[in-house]
C-alpha cells in the first residue's frame, strides 16, 4: 500500500507532493538535477492563450526568509505547450496541471478550450490575473467577478477545474465559497502576497510594474491559516501552498486539511527539495505510523 496516495477528483496522486506553477518550468531543467518523475503531480509554468515575453526590468527579489517575484507569466502559449511540453511530462508519469491565466473571462474559455483536447489531468484556473474588462483588477479579488469567471470557465470545462485562488482577494472563504458554487472542482492556495519593494540607493520602486508577489517561508503562517479556514467552509478537496519548505511544513498544511501541497519557492533556494521531500515525507509517515493521508487530514 503507497500510504502518501491521495485522491483528487477521482484523479489518484501517487503522493501529495506537486511541484507549484511558475517555480518548476515545466520540469525539465530539475529533471537533470533529479528524476522529477517522483514528484506526485507538476503544475506548469503560468499559461496564457497566446505566447507572452513578460514583464521588463527586475523580474526577482531576494526578502528576508523569502522572495518576490514580477515575471509577468512569460509563457509560449497554450498551443506550444500542447504540441511542445505536455508530451515530455505526460512521460513522466505525473499528474499535470495546466496552470491558466488570462486577461479576459474569453481568453480563458479560449485557453480551456484547447486544454479540454489535451491530455492535462487538471486545469488550474489563475484567478490572480489583471482583468482588462475590469479596470486591471484580478478577477480573483471581488467574489462577484470571481464567480462569474468560474462559472464561465465550467461551462465549457471538460477536465477537473481547480481554481487557484489569491491571499488578496477580500474575504478569502467568501471567494473559496463563491468558487465552489460557480462550479470549482477543487481549489488551490495561496497564491502569492502583493508586496513592495524600493531601492533606496536610485530612490525608485525595484519592480518597473511597482507592486510584486510576495512568496517564501515568511508567508507560511498566514497561509497555514488561510488553507485552514478555507477547508473548514468548503466541502471540495483543497491544495495548500506557502512557504513549505520541510517535511513538518507538509504535515502542518495536510492537518489543517489539504488534500495535496504545492512547493514553489523552495525549489530555487533548494533545487533538490521535491525529491528530499517526497522521501522524507515517507519516512515520516513510516516513523510515526501513519498509513495514509486520510488519517492526519484535516484533524485540526
């Protein structure tokens, strides 16, 4: 019996262990550092439907305990990825998760639409993104756009909808609430803080975009506590990410009730953490006597 197994939407994760968009490409560079096949799922670099260059100036930021980041989700496109990427990771043996973005509701029913041919497992809707329409506000801020969004991208949504949400967004168990009546499958969280950063040497903000995502173990605390109260109001499986570095990280996230964590900025301070903490993570389980996920989930 694998005792890391757990199941998301009937998908079944050898274990809860997924590598987090924009942090792992879309595998290969770590795959010559270790076998990545080890991981339990990957979630691809931040899609858009057509390719995009990113942002201009500074793109990363070292904080205390932590990192920001402004990369603007420079990506080949949706139909590069199908054609380019998703036949390498398919090999893998890993559950995929096309990670979604857009800046209109159209462009991600564009996007899902190409995805629902391929052969993704999940589509994990970036709900973070500008939203043109919407005066440059993340869709995932306000529930009512937010809702609107999902249920839009369902419609047309042939594979297990995950829906990544965002620490900014208001009321963060009114928008996981909101996501699961427009029709989420399941949800992901945290995305990263929105920060700031000034070099006071030019006197100027460090990011030409002024505002940047705050990530990094400083963030684990509130997200801990964000994932939490979001599995205690919702009835669909969650995913929990933000600042995990440890095995004991893992356990905290998996306790409070996720299903699966994400690890991002861990894997560029530590290159090797998946395959270090996929066995460690065994090692635990072992040690302590635990024999599957279910046990500890959600026990807090």
């Amino acid at each position: 019996m694998n005792r890391l197994e757990t199941t998301i939407n009937g998908v079944v994760f050898k274990n809860p262990i997924i590598a987090a968009s924009g942090t792992f490409g879309f595998g290969r560079e770590y795959n010559e550092l270790y076998d990545v096949s080890i991981l339990g799922g990957i979630s691809s670099k931040g899609l858009t439907l057509n390719p995009r260059e990113g942002n201009s100036g500074i793109r990363v930021w070292e904080t205390a305990s932590g990192m920001m980041n402004s990369v603007g989700l420079q990506n080949p496109g949706v139909q590069k990825f199908i054609s380019d990427e998703l036949p390498w990771m398919k090999k893998l043996g890993n559950v995929v998760l096309a990670n979604l973005g857009g800046a209109t509701i159209e462009d991600y029913i564009a996007g899902i639409e190409l995805l629902n041919n391929s052969d993704v497992d999940f589509i994990e809707l970036n709900i973070s993104c500008p939203n043109v329409k919407a005066g440059g506000m993340a869709l995932g801020i306000k529930n009512d756009i937010a809702y609107e969004a999902v249920a839009a991208c369902k419609a047309v949504c042939k594979k297990p909808l995950m829906v990544k949400l965002s620490p900014n967004a208001e009321n963060i168990i009114e928008m996981a609430q909101a996501c699961e009546k427009a029709g989420a499958d399941s949800l992901s969280l945290v995305n990263t803080f929105k920060g700031l950063a000034i070099d006071i040497k030019k006197r100027k903000p460090v990011f030409d975009n002024l505002y940047a995502g705050v990530s990094g173990a400083a963030i684990k605390p509130i997200a801990l506590r964000m994932v939490h109260e979001v599995c205690k109001n919702v009835s669909i499986p969650v995913v929990g990410m933000g600042g995990i570095y440890t095995v004991e990280d893992i356990v905290e996230f998996i306790m409070a009730g996720a299903s699966a964590v994400q690890i991002g900025t861990v894997n560029f301070s530590h290159p090797l953490a998946g395959k270090e903490l996929v066995e460690g993570l065994a090692q635990y389980f072992e040690k302590e006597g635990i024999s599957s996920i279910d046990e500890i989930r959600g026990i807090i």
